[in-house]
C-alpha cells in the first residue's frame, strides 16, 4: 500500500523524522517541474511505501534541508540544486555535485527553458580537503584510468602507506538520462533504461516496468512474473562469478580469475541465445516478459556450482585468507547512518534486500538473505559466495513452477499516472519512478545502488593501506554509469 502525504516546508523535517524513526528508509528524491511551481517528491520504503509531496512557486524555489537527520537526504537536494536550481536552505555543504565547475553559473540543466549545453567555462579547480601533518602527501589517480572504466578521480592522503582520506569526485560523464526520457515513448524510455549501467540491464528495465505498469494499472501474467525474477537472478549469478574471480585476481591468484571468465563467458552465450542479447536486453517489456526459448536452468546452475568450487578453492589460501580478511571494513552503524544497499550492507550484517522487503513474487523456500558479521572485503566475497549458492536454487525453483512457455506482455492501455518499481538488482534496491500522461513519459526518475554505496567507499578506505584499494574498490564494485545519470 501506498500512502500520499502533502506537506509544507514547516512541516517536512517533523514528517520526514518522524518516518525514519519509525523505521522507513529514504529511497528517492525527485523533483518536478510545473508551468507555475516546482514539486518535489521524496519516497520512503520499509513496509508500506509512503510519498511525501512538497510544492514551491517557481520565483520562491527552496525547500529545507533535511541533511541533518538523514544523510541521503544531502546529496538528493546538491543534485537537485544543480539540475533544477532548487535551493536546500541551511545544507551543510552547499557545494556542486553533478555540476562540475566549469558549468556555467545559472545553467540548470533539468529545466524546460535550459536549452542546449552551453559553452564550458575555463575548467577551474576542485577544493579538495588537503589533510595536514608530519609525513602526509596526497595520491590523485584517475579520472582516466588504465583500463575500460569510465572515469573517477580519487584523491588520497596518506602518511606511509596507510590512507588516512580519501576523496571520490564522480560526474564526468553526466548523460542526461532522465532528460532523454522526458516526452518519449513508454517502449523509448525502456530501451534507455536498459542501457543506463550495461551490467544492469535487467533491474533498470523491471524497475522501470513495473513502476509503468503500477501507474497505468496494468496487471502482468503469472508466468511472465516468474520469468522476470529468474532474468534478475540470471543477471545476479552472472556478475557474481565476474566479481568473485575479479577480487581473487587483485590478490594475483589468476588462475581462478580466468577460470570465472570462461564460466562468464558460457553464461553470456546462454543469455544469447535466451534473449536475442549478452547482456539480456529485450526480454523486459511493459506488460510482461517475452523469451526466445526457455533459461536452461541445469547449465546455469552447472556455473554456479563451478564457480563456487574456484571459490572454495580460493578462500582456503593462506595469502587470499590474509588479504582479505580485515581489509576496507565498513561498520554496520555507517551503513545504517549512510543507507548503504545491497551486498556492501549485507556484509556489514544489515539484511537490507528488496527481496525480502518489497517481494514482487515469492521465491519459494530455498531464497533467504545472505549476510557476513565484519564489513571487510573477506564478508563482501563470502556474500557473494552465499548469494551465487542462492540465486542457482532460487532459478530452479522458480523454473518448477512456470507452465512451459516463454512468457506473455499483457494489453499496454493509454492512460495518465504515477508509479514506483523497487526491485533488488545484483548491486542492491534499485529504483524507478515514473509519471506517465496518455502514452508518454513525462517524468523518469532512477536511483541505482550506487548513488548510495559510493559515499561509503571512503568509509571502509580508511586505515587501509594504498595496495589495497583496488581490492576494496572491487568488493564494492560500484557503477559509474549508474551513478553519473
């Protein structure tokens, strides 16, 4: 159940606090903007779904900052102060986030009357904290990187080799995605959700389905139902076995991480030949579900037993044992204060899981939630390791219980509305909401994982020496793409 609350800016912070101690989470932020006002819509999960609406006149555009009862809560009002001009008053740190420097002041891009990009200021330089005392010296690396990943600049300080900070500056290729959805068709906007973060073609397009079938009331089959969940774990398994031979690799045991590529491999062949694509675009669709021919349930769970004899393999190394045990640990505490998600919160001992709190279908006995006591990089693999043994049981249940077919879309009807998809993709809860008026999209807001994982990284860095970052920034293994929108 959804309930709607309206609230004005003397009201928001008593609602919103009194929310969060009620247990809610804050999952998205989203701003809108009218012929004669702005609106901003915050969404909270845990049990019944609850949307908070405050609404502004467009020469009055501020909302309050709620920075300091909810962390989150921060960065959604610096991004909506970049794209829509809409001040938070009283933020702690009223800096730029999306925006780098070098946009020009006053240029909002999320607004009607922006037009196209204009000329670039000169670049000016980012006021990093500069970390003082005997011995300390900073480390930049990145933005361009060595390597096919998109670009990130980190800057350490460190005295020895132990960090004592670490900044992460994102947002060098902003894409624009949710202004790309504005106007388009319901099947336009699916084909971009697909392609927001390559790895996540499945939970951006479900999300996003589902949050278009709840506001248009459509009603999608049993077995096309079925048929999503196993395409979620299917792309859950697949990034797993890549993530597990990817850490094992930044410890130099490479012979398994060769070994978990030619099982990635045999898994992105099957989805080919499932979905008409590697990475298991096309198969979501508003309405339904729709394969070429069913998932080979025996040659996926094949995988996912190989995989985790390398694992097993693996973990049972003296050397892999002692890298990563006590590496980059992250407290449960900061994943609670910072609303980390998926796999970095499971390890952390937080059993947040869309699975089990916002179930768009019931998994059936063998599904439960992993999760790992410490927080280090060690508990971050063994979930992984936990959640692969998962997802394979999981798939064959699911596959006892669809009628034999290859799934059906349901009738698309025109219509006007609002809605939300919540599902729990491979990194974590994974967001859409959507505002549909008679067949077009006039509204796209999505919030990945990693919008909220990425400030903790620097969190578990802390104390970590310098040769360990790329294991611990693997164990996170946050999305750029789904983070820059």
């Amino acid at each position: 159940m959804t309930y709607h609350l309206t609230a004005t800016r003397d009201e928001l912070a008593v609602i919103v606090g009194t929310l969060i101690d009620g247990g809610k989470r804050l999952a998205l932020v989203a701003a809108h903007e009218e012929p004669d006002e702005f609106r901003v819509v915050y969404v909270f999960l845990g049990g019944d779904r609850v949307e908070v609406t405050l609404t502004m006149t467009r020469d009055d555009a501020w909302l309050p900052s709620l920075a300091s009862i909810c962390y989150p809560a921060g960065r959604f009002e610096r991004e909506i102060r970049d794209l829509y001009g809409i001040r938070a008053q009283d933020h702690p740190l009223p800096h730029r986030l999306v925006r780098h420097a070098h946009w020009p002041t006053g240029y909002h891009p999320m607004r009607s009357g922006a037009g196209p990009m204009p000329v670039v200021d000169t670049p000016a330089s980012y006021p990093f904290l500069q970390v003082e005392g005997d011995g300390v010296y900073e480390i930049p690396v990145g933005p361009v990187h060595a390597g096919l990943i998109e670009p990130g600049h980190f800057r350490f300080s460190v005295v020895g080799e132990t960090i004592l900070r670490m900044k992460a500056r994102l947002w060098f290729v902003h894409r624009g995605i949710e202004k790309h959805a504005e106007q388009r068709s319901l099947d336009d906007v699916l084909a971009i959700t697909e392609r927001i973060s390559g790895d996540t073609a499945i939970g951006h397009s479900l999300a996003y389905a589902m949050a278009v079938e709840e506001a248009l009331g459509i009603t999608v089959s049993d077995d096309a139902t079925l048929i999503r969940a196993q395409l979620l774990e299917c792309e859950r398994i697949y990034n797993h076995v890549a993530d597990l031979g990817a850490i094992i690799n930044d410890v130099a045991f490479s012979i398994i991480a060769a070994h978990t590529a030619r099982l990635r491999e045999q898994l992105l062949r099957h989805h080919e030949e499932v979905t008409g694509h590697r990475l298991l675009r096309g198969a979501v669709a508003v309405g339904g579900a729709r394969l070429l021919r069913p998932i080979d349930v025996e040659l996926v769970s094949g995988v996912a037993r190989e995989a985790l004899e390398l694992a097993h393999m693996a973990m049972s190394h003296s050397v892999v044992a002692d890298r990563l045990h006590g590496t980059a640990v992250l407290r449960s505490d900061q994943v609670r204060h910072m609303g980390v998600l998926g796999y970095v919160a499971r390890a952390s001992g937080v059993p947040t899981d869309a699975r089990a709190d916002h179930p768009f279908v019931d998994l059936g006995p063998s599904f439960r939630v992993v999760t790992q006591p410490g927080g280090d990089v060690w508990d971050r693999f063994m979930v992984r390791v936990g959640e692969l043994e998962v997802s394979a049981a999981v798939l064959a249940d699911l596959s006892q219980r669809l009628a034999g077919g290859c799934g059906d879309l349901a009738e698309v009807p025109d219509g006007s509305g609002s809605g939300f998809g919540v599902v729990e993709a491979w990194r974590g809860a994974l967001c859409h909401r959507v505002e549909v008026s008679n067949g077009v999209v006039t509204r796209l807001k999505v919030v990945d994982p990693s919008w909220f994982n990425w400030p903790a990284l620097p969190q578990a860095l802390a104390d970590t020496i310098v040769p360990d970052f790329p294991l611990a920034n693997k164990s996170f293994n946050l999305s750029y793409a789904g983070n820059d929108l």
